[in-house]
C-alpha cells in the first residue's frame, strides 16, 4: 500500500471561457491539501464514515465513477446510492436502497429501487432538502491549474457537492486519465474536494443503435420542421439520430440540450452548426470520438441542469425545437413516456422542462415523436385513453412513421382525427374511430 500523499493548490483557476458557479471561489485563496488516495486507503475511509446507512449520491448515465462505487460496495454495509440513468453494474444488494428520479438499465428491475417523482430542472434542489448527501462522488478529470472537470456528466452534481459541504459532508473525485476536460459549470477547484482517487479506465459507451427504414421515416418528418437557426433538443437513440442526419443541410443551428450525443458531430463537419454560438448540455456519452472532440473544446459549454433545464432559459432560444419521445401518446394528446403497467420505466427527465421551454421561444416547437407500433410488445402506441400517470401533454405536433398530428391550437377533435388518421398504424384506427366517438371526441 503506498502512502498517503497530497496535492498542494496554490490557486483554483478557472478559465476565461467558464461560465462556472465556482468563479467566486477561483480568485487566490488559501493552500488547499487534496488527498490522494490508493482505492485501498479509500476503502479505511469509507469504512469509517460514522454514519448508518449514509445516503451517497454520485455521477449518472455512462460517468458513473465505477471503481470508487465497488469500493464502497465492499467495505460500508448499508448505505443509499442515488444516481441519474444508472447503467448496469452498479451496485445494487441487500441493504443498498437505490434512489433516483430518472430510472436507466441499472435500476429498473431492481425490487430495492426508491424512485423519487421530479422534473430534472428542479431535482438539484431535492438534494438539499430530502435527498441530502452524506458523500458525493463525482467521476472527473485529472486536475490540471488547480481544478478538476466534471467531464461528460455535470447534471446534477454541483448542487449536490453544494449540499454537502453545508452539511458537513464528504466528497470524493475519481479522477480518470480518460474523462475530458470541459467548461462552463464542469470546471471544480480542486480544493472542493476531501479525497481524489486516480484510475485510467476507457469511459463508458453507449450500444448504437442503428437507423431503420421506420426510424428514418420519423426523422425525416421531424427534420423538416426545423428552419435554419433553430435550437435544438432531442436525445438519443434512431429517432433523433435520424433527425441529426437529415439537418446536415441547414444552417447555423445551436445545440441548447440537457444532453447530447455522437449527432452533434454529423451536424459539425457539415459545417450546420452556428460556429459562434456554444453547444450547451448538462451531460453528455456516446463514442470514444465524441468524447475526444468535446475535450477541451471551448465551443462546448456544460451547465447545470438548473440552467440547462430552466424553462425561462430554454425559451429565450430562437426557434427551440424540442423533440422527445413516448411509449404512449392518447386521443387527447397525451403522452405516457415513464411507466410500463404500472410500474416506473424512466421518469420525467427534462421533457416537460423543455416542452414548456420550446412552446414560449419564438417560432418554437415541441415534438413528440414515435413509432406508431411498439415492435416488443406488438401493440399501438396511439391507444383512446391513458390509464397511466402523465408524463406531458400540449405538444405542438406528434409524429409517427405514417404522418403528423398537428396538435397545438386544434380542437380537441381535429386533434384526435389528426392523431387517427395521421399518426396511427393503418390496423388499429377503425378501433380508435369507435373509442373516440364513445370518448366524445368527434364532431357532431
């Protein structure tokens, strides 16, 4: 085991280019000691917290910062582990209790899960009321001028980092030779944290999804809607992969997104992107290229998902166009995009924030978009009424491989009419046509 040894901050710099909540605290300051520990030594520390049943809350989707979790898996007995989009592998046992307010692969099944319901803007604030941090484990760059970077994953952890130091709580860096440099909120002085623990391990990727004929249909559709200049949120997978592809056209497009992934890069070298105007996000995965660009790259600017994600922000953006998905839309236009019979599959995420957003930018448009066939379950995603909680509704338009429902500003029948006839798959609609009449929703 080698020895404990430390890291001497003479100054947190943070650069010009930053927009960061930390630049009060980047002017000269006192000498900082980080410790720097071996996983070894972080297990005795771990082990010794004094706490029963510390809730530890750490980075999300494809950063979380794996070998301090194995660590704290093996050496603490009970604890609450409270993460964004967990992906597999994660620890998850008797007693752990898994928290969230976005469910991923990593979580969804487990009969430990506490999902806590909240919209992604207004999540920072749970923890620093009821899911106040005990640790906060942040998976980040190698420190470089005195500071660290949150890399692909700032979301919600300055808030939490926040929440735990007016507690008196602890915070830990893994510190990975492989995570990017990135601006904006990301950049951390060093001396924010109590230990820092040094891996070089490849950062996590997504599996890609490929773009069928159905898919390329629906991006299609959607991408035709976009102007030049608009700003654009979607997130991952075919659908809005698709839409990306079939933007490389326009011009001077800006990315304002709680996230974005590898189709940003197709927009970049057809030269579509506003060359002047930052790519915001408050985190970000996808190909080990992705994350290569992104390093160090001032055009990428990560926020906090409280700005990312504030509604007001979102609208003062021209021509928003926010494109999210659903498992189910209804005849009145409202979308399922959380639970499965039942039981919670994800969460409200930033749909509604940015659906809220996009409806007040000018010239904005919020769009659900989705395949009208669901291929596992082999049932309409346009169904007469949803019997599950609501996740949003008051769309500007729904699209499906088959056409568009322009939903915003039509009558509650025109609105169903164009969801039947427009949107749903050809075998279902003379079922939907005798639902809708018994619901009230059509003329006459």
């Amino acid at each position: 085991m080698r020895s404990l040894h430390a890291l001497t901050v003479t100054q947190a710099t943070v650069p010009d280019n930053a927009e960061s909540p930390w630049r009060a605290a980047a002017a000269p300051r006192r000498l900082a000691l980080v410790r720097v520990l071996s996983l070894d030594q972080l297990g005795q520390v771990l082990s010794s917290l004094g706490t029963d049943d510390p809730r530890v809350v750490a980075s999300g989707n494809f950063a979380a910062p794996q070998a301090v979790l194995d660590v704290l898996d093996s050496t603490v007995e009970r604890f609450r582990l409270c993460l964004l989009n967990a992906q597999p592998g994660i620890p998850d046992r008797d007693g752990i209790t898994l928290e969230t307010v976005f469910v991923g692969d990593g979580m969804r099944k487990s009969p430990r899960l506490r999902y806590v319901p909240c919209r992604l803007s207004l999540a920072p604030l749970l923890h620093g009321t009821t899911l106040r941090p005990d640790v906060v484990v942040v998976h980040t760059s190698m420190p470089r001028d005195g500071t660290v970077s949150l890399g692909i994953e700032v979301n919600v952890m300055p808030a939490a980092i926040e929440a735990a130091r007016m507690a008196g709580g602890t915070v830990i860096a893994q510190a990975n030779a492989r995570m990017p440099y990135t601006f904006g909120d990301a950049v951390l002085p060093v001396d924010e944290l109590d230990y820092l623990v040094e891996v070089d391990e490849p950062l996590a990727s997504p599996v890609s999804v490929p773009i069928d004929d159905v898919s390329q249909s629906i991006g299609d559709r959607v991408a035709s809607r976009v102007l030049d200049g608009s700003s654009l949120q979607m997130g991952i997978g075919a659908v809005p992969d698709a839409t990306l592809h079939a933007l490389t056209g326009r011009t001077g497009l800006r990315i304002w997104s709680e996230m974005f992934s590898d189709g940003v890069l197709a927009l970049e070298r057809a030269g579509a992107l506003d060359p002047g105007w930052p790519l915001v996000a408050s985190f970000l995965f996808g190909s080990p290229e992705l994350y290569e660009w992104v390093d160090r790259n001032p055009r990428v600017r990560m926020l906090r998902t409280e700005r990312t994600n504030e509604p007001a922000a979102i609208s003062r953006n021209p021509r928003v166009v926010s494109v999210n998905t659903a498992i189910q839309v209804d005849l009145f236009a409202q979308a399922n995009a959380s639970r499965i019979h039942n039981k919670i599959y994800s969460g409200f995420g930033g749909q509604t924030d940015f659906i809220v957003g996009a409806l007040h930018s000018q010239q904005g448009q919020a769009i659900i978009a989705l395949r009208s066939w669901h291929r596992k379950a082999h049932v309409s995603t346009i169904v007469p009424l949803i019997d599950e909680p609501l996740t949003s509704f008051q769309h500007s338009a729904v699209i499906t491989e088959n056409g568009v429902a322009e939903i915003w500003g039509n009558s509650q029948t025109d609105q169903a009419e164009q969801l039947i006839e427009n949107c749903a798959h050809p075998d279902v609609r003379e079922e939907l046509w005798e639902e809708a009449q018994a619901l009230g929703l059509t003329a006459g």
